[in-house]
C-alpha cells in the first residue's frame, strides 16, 4: 500500500517535470526561432544585456537616408566606450540604412509612428511588422505632435501600444501635460489618464529586468510580459528650449512609476548642458532628444553625460 502510494507521487511529480521541462524546451524553441529570423534582432537582444541609461534621439522630419547613414558614421566613434544604450527614431525611409550601418556600434533603431492595424487600405500608413522586417526594434507611440498635430486620441494610441508588442517592437510610451495643464494642476491626472488607458490591459515586465531583455519574454509558466518604456515629455517643454526643473522632472517621474513600473525617460529640451542634472534625478532612467540629437556631437556628449548615472 505504502509502496503504491510512494510510486504513486513519483509518478505525478515526474509527469509534473516533464510538463514543465517541455514547456521550457518549447518555449526557448519559439524563442530560438523567433530571434533567428530577423540579424536585426540579435544585434538588439545582445545589445540590451545590461541595465544601462537609455539615450533616445527623435529625429522627427530630419534627415534623408544619406544624411542619416552619414550621422552613424559620424556618432559611432564617439560612442566607443560609452555606456548608454543608445536608440534613434528615424524617419521610416531611414529605418534600413541606419539598422545596416548601426548594427556594429550597438544602436537601436525604431519608429517615431506606425499604425494599429496589420495591414490593409491605410494609404500613406505603416504597419508594425513592416517596420520590424526593415530592422525596427522600438516604436515612439503618443508623441504630443502625433496627438496635437494628428488628432491622436488615447484610445488609438492604446490599440497601437497593443499592435507594437503583438509585432515584437518595444513601444516608448510618450506622456505629458500642457502648460495650461500643469497650471490648473492637473499634471497628475494626465498623466494618470494617458498612461492607463495606453496600457489597459498589458502585463508589464518589472523596471529591473526590462532594460536587459527583449520585447516580449515568455516566463516558464508560459505566461508573456511584455517590455516597454515610458518617456514623460511636458508639451511645453518640447522643442521649446524650456527644460522642466529637476524638481517638476522628479515629481512627475514619481506619479509615472506610480502608474508604469518601467523604465523612464525625460523629453523636453535636453541638451549638452542640462542632461547631466536631468539624468541625476531620481526615478529617471534615460532621457529622449529632439532637436539636440539632430547633431552627431551634441547627442554623443548627452550620452556621455547619462552614462555616469549608475542605474539601481
Ligand atoms: C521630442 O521631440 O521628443 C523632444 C523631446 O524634442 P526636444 O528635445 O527638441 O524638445
């Protein structure tokens, strides 16, 4: 009886490990396949290894594909050494040519748009997996000229952040309030507003492990978390050269981790000279650039200045 029962448990136990070995088999199978059919992607699983302060540049309307490769010729010196992880939001025609040419200095590059749906009759549009085959690895999504200019809405931005981590693209979630805003204070409900409806719904990987893994991590219970970034962008502080204080820049980063455990950027007139105060802040994991990443040497010596912030 003793003996049945003994070999009873093993039996359930063994079934019980065999499950779950096969699922890890299946799982680093999926996982094998998935990275082995884009040279982008191992490039960006290999390059995202540490925990490191995340440097972005949005290029916006900027440069044709000659310029942009010529930039990455240009950058790529400067970065040697450098420890920032560094990603740019290219123009879509520009997205090729500058995975080609980064792909020896670790750059990430990505999207400033794409649509929500896969494909279809969306003249002028594009979609997730497009930008993906062309050596995407993130998307900015909620831009506030993409809203303001655009006609956004959070519900749209919602389906996109669902569509870019259906299609394996990291999604920088842009948030932010107006002046007029911030003077009714009501900072803290914007933002809280713009980032739940954005992620309702999506299973959010911790800030710890996001910056060192890829898009989309399969958990050995099979369950998926997904890796995504926030970058808080005050709209009047954005191409404006009216950079938020350290202080507004600390205490609006502490409502979005309230809401997003995930990595953080600041954006809104970052330059040579106020990254290193910015970046010191706390709760502040990266910073994103416009204007100021347009040039080669400016946006080298932001990252230099962000690559001393020791991420806890
Ligand atoms: C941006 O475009 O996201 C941005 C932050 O622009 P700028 O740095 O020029 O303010």
């Amino acid at each position: 009886m003793i003996v049945t029962e003994i070999r009873y448990f093993d039996r359930k136990k063994l079934t019980a490990e065999i499950r779950f070995y096969f699922r890890v088999l299946c799982v680093s199978a999926v996982k094998f396949f998935h990275l082995a059919k884009s040279p982008f992607e191992l490039v960006h699983c290999r390059e995202l290894m540490s925990k490191r302060p995340i440097v972005v540049g949005n290029w916006k309307m900027h440069k044709t594909a000659l310029d942009a490769v010529h930039y990455v010729e240009a950058i790529t010196p400067l970065l040697q050494g450098v420890e920032s992880q560094i990603f740019l939001a290219v123009p879509f025609p520009s997205i090729t040519p500058v995975a080609q040419a980064a792909r020896k200095g670790g750059i990430l590059v990505g999207a400033q748009n794409m649509h929500d749906a896969p494909e279809g009759a969306f003249t002028g549009e594009v979609s997730g997996l497009m930008l993906k085959s062309a050596g995407a690895s993130f998307v900015l999504l909620g831009h506030s000229e993409r809203r303001a200019l655009f006609g956004e809405s959070d519900a749209f931005i919602h389906r996109k952040v669902l569509r870019a981590l259906q299609d394996d693209l990291i999604p920088i979630l842009c948030v932010g309030e107006t002046w007029e805003e911030r003077e009714e204070g009501l900072t803290e409900k914007v933002l809280h507003r713009q980032l739940s409806s954005a992620l309702a719904g999506v299973a959010l990987d911790t800030p710890d492990s996001a910056m060192g893994s890829e898009p989309r991590k399969f958990q050995a219970d099979g369950r998926v978390r997904y890796n995504l970034m926030v970058a808080y962008e005050p709209v009047w502080a954005i191409g404006t050269g009216k950079s938020a204080t350290p202080a507004m820049v600390a205490e609006a980063h502490a409502m979005c981790r309230k809401y997003a455990p995930v990595p953080l950027l600041y954006g809104g007139s970052v330059n040579g000279e106020n990254a290193s105060q910015i970046i010191s802040q706390k709760n502040v994991d990266g910073v994103l650039v416009g204007g100021a990443s347009l040039s080669p040497q400016t946006f080298a010596q932001i990252a230099i200045h962000c690559s001393k912030k020791v991420l806890s």
